[in-house]
C-alpha cells in the first residue's frame, strides 16, 4: 500500500462526517462545550447553585413581609394601649389577671376529662 492509498482510508468517506471532524471535533468547540458543562454543573456559582439560591431569596422576602405586618399590627395595638387608659386596664385583667383593691377575681377552667368524655 502506497501512502495515497492510507490517506484515502483514513479521510472520511461521506460529507457529513468531513463536516463533524472539521467542526464539531474542533479544539475550540470542544473547550467551549467543556467549560459551558462546567459552569452549569460544577462550578460554584453554577447556573443550579444560584437557581437554588433564588429560591432561598424568595422564602426570605415571604418571611420579611410576614414579619412587617406582624410588626405593624403590633404597633399599632400598642399605640392604641399607651394612648387609651382603659384599654391598658382592660388587657392587664384579661391577661395578667390583675385586679382593683378590694376585688375578687374567680378563673374558671373547664375539666377537660369530663369535656372529652361528654363527646
């Protein structure tokens, strides 16, 4: 066999392949795919690490809103508490059980065994 002849074997014998050799199997294509490969799934700050850490984002700004209202609703309750004296006297009664001079206070508490067994 002739040197000729070796070539002819070795290229490729239809025009799609000629085509893959000469662009996908290029040094360039490859390292390009490479470090596209890499930097969706392995690198640190990967295209999947930062979906993730959106997410997270998003679960503390719900968090964050949550705690605002709960703020204002909170505020504002104590505002209305420190402005009206009787609102303060009517909440220290109901929920630390404080009473006047002179005045009894009775708490009832339902038997929960006599509830349960009623039902």
């Amino acid at each position: 066999m002739s040197a000729k002849n070796l070539i002819k074997d070795i290229q490729p014998k239809s025009e799609t392949l000629r085509l893959i050799q000469k662009y996908v199997l290029n040094k360039y294509t490859i390292t390009i795919a490479l470090f596209l490969v890499w930097m969706v799934f392995f690198d640190k700050t990967s295209f999947l690490v930062i979906n993730e850490l959106n997410g997270e984002i998003g679960k503390y700004e719900e968090q964050l809103q949550y705690y605002k209202t709960e703020y204002e609703k909170n505020d504002a309750f104590y505002k209305k508490l420190m402005n009206n004296k009787s609102e303060k006297e009517k909440y220290a009664r109901e929920n630390y059980f404080m009473k006047k001079p002179n005045e009894e206070i009775f708490i009832l508490v339902a038997d929960s065994t006599h509830i349960a067994k009623n039902k």
